[in-house]
C-alpha cells in the first residue's frame, strides 16, 4: 500500500506538471496568435501605404510631365515672340532708312499691306515687352517710333498704322518695369506727336479718305487720335491718356502738370464720343483701358477726375459689354483707385508732401465752390451706378471691403443725408449698401 501510494502521489505530481506546461503551452499560443494578428494588421497597412506612395509617385509624374509642357509651351511663345520683337524692329528700320538709301527705287503707292507674317503679327498684338535680356530691342523700337509716325509709308497705310499703335501701347501699357527712364524722352516725343491730332478731332465727312493725313502736320497728326480707323483711334488716345500721366502716377495718387491736365481733358472728350459706339466699348475693354482709368480717378486734379468718372458711367451702361467691364473692374487696385476718388469726394484731396493742397488754389468765391461742390458729386453718382451693379453679383461683395470702401461708401450717406437734390444717389445708394448686407 506504501508503495502504490507513493506512485499515486508521483503520478500526482507528474499530472501537475504537465497541466502546468500545457497552461504555459496555450498562453504561449495566444501570444504568438496575437502577434500573427499584429503582423498582420502591419502587413495591410504597409500595403496600403505602399498603394499611397504608388499613387503620390504616379501623380508627382503628371504634375513633373505637365510643368514640362507648361515650361516647353512658355519657352515656345517666349522665342516666338523674341522673334516677332526682330522682324518688327527690322521693319521699322527698315522703312526709317528709306528706300532710295538701300540702293532701290522709291516704289510708288503705298507699302504691301502685310510687312509680317499673319502669325508674328499674332505675336505682336499680345506682346507685353516683358523681357529684360531683349529689352534693348523693345527701346529702339519704341524710340524710332516717333519719326516713323510722321513716315508717308505710315500714314498711307491704316494696317501699318494699326501695328504701330498696337506695339505702342504694348510698350506703355506694361509700365515701368519693362520701359526704364531712358524711354521717357522717347514717351515724350510719342506725346507730342498725338497731342496733335487733337487739333482738328471731326475732320470734313466729305474729305476723300486717300486725302487725309497728307497737306499739313495738323492733318498728318489728325490720323492718330482721330483716325476713321477705331482701333487706331482707341489706341492713340489711350497712349495720350497713359503717357500725360506719366511713369510715376501708376502707383498712387500723384498730381497732373496743368498742361497735361488740359490735354487728358481733351483727349477724355474725344474718348466719350469714341465710347457712345458699341465697337468703342469693346475696343477700350479688349485693350485694357480701365487700368487707365483707374489711374485717372486717383488724380489730384478734379478737371481729370470727373470725365474719368463720366468714362465709367458711359461704360456701366446696359449692352453686352458689361461682363467685360465687371471683370476689368473686379480688382483690388480698382476698389483702391475708386476708394481714393470718393475720399477725395467726400472729404476733399488732402496736403501733398509739399504741404500744398494739389485741390485748388487758397482762395475761392462762391461759384467756384458750388462748380467743385458739383463736379464731386458727379464722380460719386458716376462711380456708385457700377458699384451699385457689381453689388448685384455675390461673387464681387468681397471686393467692397479692400481699402476701406464700405467705410467709405456709409460716410457718402451722411456727407449728403441733408442735399435733397440728390435724391438719385441717396436711393442709389441706399439700394447698394442694402445688397452689401445681404452677404
């Protein structure tokens, strides 16, 4: 009994040990399950990053290829244009030199009406003179072109006229950065030739058309600026208009000479007549013409402050032009040009640096006030019909609050809340302030 005890009680101990081991077994089986799950969980993800940066390598090849052919395309353009920029330059001096100094016959008759072929003409209208390693070329360009304006060959021809006109403004309109102040002489010259054709702006309607521009230097300058031609019209008053401005009027309010007000007087008359044509319009819009006016509006000078104005009436009217015009107008630097106008409506232009007031002189009578009184009220009615139409659209609401022109737009109410001549304005408005509200 002893002895089958004792081996009862080994057996005890061996059944122990091994439910001991296969408790060690089954935790060890539990870990290893768990950390089979774990690998796999990792495994997926790895998976799934992997499909990621797959799709990332693929879309950073897309986004390689098209910056390729964006850079491809830009350096295409860039060495078409370079070269329309030579064939026009060679033209021009071509025709300065003159025919007889090439060693040929005069020809008689006016040029063949394509100097350039149909594509660097292209080239040449979309030309904005924007390359400082050939800018060399853009100025001789624009230097000869003062004396080319008075050429024959030029005044026969209206096609030539047209191109001349257009790299012009090309030139102008881009601004200082690509024309430096050694063309300001050269502007100048561009200036005075075009003042001229201002002289005799409504020539006689039964003048034969091969007639004009020929007898005297008023009938040659009258070509320009009051051209039959619209394009060339647009154009030349355009210039007129940028160039009496100047280079450094482009960055704020700076003043106008007395003598360039007087001519930018003229030159917006003419343009008003010019803008009662539908073609008009869409001249002055194709041609960026409202970056003009937007300089014009932030004069000192109420005698160019107020016809711009009449400008931007003319151009708010109804007609299929006024998507255009929203567009043109829907910028920060017009909400700031129209901010500093109805400022200088509302509480007159301030000191300038000097610390002279560029408004008007110190002493004033009473007509004089009442005409300044009326021609501030005009830019603010003229200038409130196209905000009160921008307003209409929720997509340029956001505009009014650049340079403080809400602010602004609420001191006009209380500047006027007593005038009840201006009952117009007041309901206008009102009419706009409202559609603001309703962001």
């Amino acid at each position: 009994m002893a002895e089958l005890e004792e081996e009862m009680a080994t057996l005890r101990k061996r059944l122990d040990s091994t439910e001991s081991q296969l408790a060690k077994f089954r935790r060890e089986r539990s870990e290893v399950t768990q950390r089979l799950a774990s690998t796999q969980s990792w495994l997926q993800d790895a998976e799934t990053k992997a499909a990621h940066l797959s799709d990332r390598i693929r879309d950073h090849e897309k986004a390689a290829s098209a910056r390729t052919d964006v850079q491809r395309t830009e350096r295409h353009q860039t060495d078409r244009r370079v070269t329309a920029l030579h064939a026009f330059v060679s033209v021009l001096f071509d025709l300065l030199e003159g025919p007889d100094q090439r060693g040929r016959a005069p020809s008689k008759g006016p040029p063949p009406p394509q100097l350039l072929p149909p594509a660097v003409r292209e080239d040449l209208r979309v030309f904005e003179v924007e390359l400082p390693d050939h800018s060399g070329l853009a100025l001789q360009a624009f230097a000869c072109l003062p004396e080319l304006m008075a050429s024959q060959l030029v005044l026969d021809s209206v096609q030539m006229q047209q191109r001349c006109a257009e790299f012009m403004w090309c030139c102008v309109h881009s601004g200082t950065k690509s024309l430096p102040a050694a063309s300001a002489h050269s502007g100048r010259r561009l200036l005075e030739v075009l003042a001229t054709s201002m002289e005799d702006p409504e020539p006689a309607a039964e003048e034969p058309a091969r007639h004009r521009g020929r007898s005297s230097g008023a009938r040659r300058g009258a070509v320009w600026c009051s051209s039959r031609d619209m394009v060339v019209s647009c154009l030349s008053l355009l210039l007129v208009l940028r160039l009496s401005l100047g280079h450094g009027s482009a960055e704020g309010n700076a003043g106008v000479a007395v003598g360039d007000a007087r001519l930018l007087s003229r030159a917006l008359a003419i343009a008003r007549r010019m803008l009662e044509t539908r073609e008009g319009k869409r001249l002055f819009l194709m041609y960026r013409g409202i970056p003009v006016v937007s300089m014009l509006l932030r004069s000192r000078n109420r005698a160019v402050r107020a016809p711009a104005a009449t400008i931007v009436l003319m151009m708010s009217a109804e007609g299929d032009h006024l998507p255009a015009m929203f567009a043109a107008c829907a910028s920060e630097e017009w909400i700031r040009s129209t901010a500093i106008a109805l400022t200088y409506a509302v509480r007159g232009v301030p000191p300038s640096r000097g610390g002279a007031s560029a408004a008007a002189p110190a002493s004033h009578d009473h007509d004089s006030a009442h005409a300044e009184g009326a021609e501030d009220a005009h830019v603010q009615e003229c200038l409130c019909v196209l905000l009160q139409r921008m307003s209409t659209k929720p997509s340029y609401r956001p505009l009014f609050e650049v340079a403080n022109l809400h602010g602004i737009l609420l001191e006009s109410v209380h500047s006027c809340a007593t005038d009840e001549s201006r009952a117009f304005f007041k309901e206008n408005l009102s009419v706009l302030l409202h559609a603001l509200e309703r962001k």
